[in-house]
C-alpha cells in the first residue's frame, strides 16, 4: 500500500509540474499594416493571415511608432492567432 501511496505522490507532483511550465511563445516577423490606435496595430503574419497587435509595455512606455509596411516581431500564445504582441522591430532579419 505505501508503494501506491508513494507512486500517486509522485504522479500527482509531477503534473503540477507540468501545469505549472507555460507555454512556449510562437515569434514571427511580419509587417504593420495600418495603425488602429495610439498602442494597437493590424499586422500580417508571415503566412498572409491578419492579426490584431498591441505594442508590448515597454515599447508602449517609450512611445516607440511603426509605420505601415515596416516588419516587426510579434509575439503570439498558441492559443489565439488572433491577437499578438509586438516585441521589437524587425530590422536586420532576413524574410
């Protein structure tokens, strides 16, 4: 019985483990294609498909600007490829 016990101990730390990794970030570089707001952008994704992005907190704080066509990398979850994060620009990649 105390190898059960043991073994269900185990089992049960290692999924809160797991729980607890988050999720790898998806990058891709893509252009601006209009500024919809002060911090909010439509941006393309490197496969055509349109994404609602928003200027990450410190770009956001340092009052940076992206003008339609200029790449930037954009940060998205693998849960919604609808909306992304822009990190930086894109300057010095290839693509």
């Amino acid at each position: 019985m105390a190898d059960s016990t043991s073994d269900l101990a185990n089992r049960h730390r290692a999924w809160h483990r797991f729980r607890a990794m988050p999720d790898a970030a998806i990058h891709a570089a893509g252009p601006i294609v209009e500024q919809l707001g002060e911090v909010l952008y439509s941006a393309e994704l490197p496969n055509g498909k349109r994404v609602l992005a928003h200027l990450s907190k410190p770009l956001a704080q340092a009052g940076a600007k992206f003008a339609p066509g200029q790449r930037v990398v954009m940060e998205l979850t693998p849960y919604d490829f609808d909306q992304a994060r822009i990190i930086r620009p894109a300057d010095g990649l290839d693509g």
